[in-house]
C-alpha cells in the first residue's frame, strides 16, 4: 500500500491531444459522458438512439464547444529554443431534431462532429519536416428512428452519413534545399449506430449501444 500510495503522489500531470470528440450534449457533458442508460434528450441520436423512443412532441436541441489547444516544444538540443503552436479555435457542433410520431415511435436527425481539430506552427520551426500544419473534419448526419417495445423497453437504430477532409502540409528536404508538400484530401462514408434501452425500475435504466466502423 505504501509503494502504490507513492507512486500516485508522485505521479505528473500529463496532457493528451487526439482528434476524437465527445462533447455532443451539455448533460452528457456534465455526466462525464455516461449518457447511453439515460438518453433523454436530442442527444441520443449520438449516444443511444432507443431513448428517443420515451420521448414526447417535437423538440430542436443545439450547441458547440470552443476548444482552444495549444502547445510548445523546446529543441532540438542542443538550445532551449521554444517553438510555439498557433492560436486556433474550434467550435465543434451537435444539433437534434426529434418528433413523435405516434407514442410508439420516435423519429430524429443528429447532425455532429465527433472526430476534428488541427494543429497548426510556424513556417520552419524546428519540426517543420514532420509537420507544419493538419487540419481533420468530419460531419455526421444520422437520420434515426426509435421504437418502443414497451413502458420499459425500447430499440433505436441510426444511419451514419459522414463527410470527411483531412489537409496536411509540411516541409520536404532534397538535397538541402526545403521545399513545402500539402494533402487535401475528402470523402464520405456509411456506417450505423444501435441501441436498446431497458427500464426494469422506475429507479434503475440500462443502456447498451453500438457503433459501426
């Protein structure tokens, strides 16, 4: 106990950067994400598309996120040379319409963007032949439908168009002389999200999801 005691206090803080986004809802947001099992708003159509199923009339829910990352690097030694990422904001979207068509069906379009961001230094910097610029986006749209099997269950099922752009760009050394190569590339993809949701108290609700490549 004494060693693992150590170890955590000793422990830094460290800071991860990817291009996978999951801020697609304010409430899932402020659960940590933990939203599959509860659903109950516009956001199910990304997190568990049966919960659109226990919901009533006709609703329009929206948001974004402004994220700002940033970075430095010092190097290459030897030097302290600080090498210092771009400003850049992001604002990531997530809108939902949902409508009740009867009170056994439940029909939705999702519109998000759960994979994106970029980076972005100076022309030169030190990693300039690894990188100097990437830019990642993608948009979602899901048409969905949710049915309701009973007062405690249901089952949703989502169809996932997505768009894709990827731009990259770095310097290239030949022999010793730089010069600048770029990618832009995009597409569109196909793929589908399910899920079922399942009340067996008034106080406990069971969510499980999947989500195709």
């Amino acid at each position: 106990c004494t060693t693992v005691l150590a170890i955590v206090l000793m422990t830094m803080i460290a800071s991860g950067g990817g291009f996978q986004l999951n801020e697609h809802g304010a409430r899932a947001m402020a659960q940590g994400g933990a939203w599959a099992a509860r659903a109950y708003d516009g956001s199910a159509i990304f997190f568990n598309p049966a919960g659109l199923a226990f919901q009533r009339g006709m609703h329009v829910y929206l948001g974004t996120t402004l994220i700002a990352p940033s970075a430095k690097f010092y190097g290459p030694s030897p030097g302290t040379t600080e090498n210092k990422m771009e400003s850049q904001i992001f604002t990531p979207i997530n809108v939902y319409g949902t409508y009740a068509v009867t009170d056994d069906i439940v029909v939705g379009l999702g519109i998000y963007n759960p994979y994106g961001l970029g980076t972005e230094w100076p022309a030169g910097w030190a990693g300039s032949l690894i990188t100097e610029k990437v830019d990642l986006q993608s948009f979602y749209f899901t048409p969905t439908v949710a049915y309701k099997i009973s007062d405690d269950l249901s089952v949703g099922v989502g169809v996932n168009i997505v768009t894709g752009a990827a731009k990259l760009s770095r310097q290239v050394d030949v022999l010793g002389i730089r010069s600048k190569i770029a990618i832009d590339a995009s597409g569109i993809g196909y793929g589908f999200n399910a899920g079922v949701l399942f009340k067996p108290t008034t106080d406990l609700s069971v969510g499980v999801t999947y989500r195709s490549s």
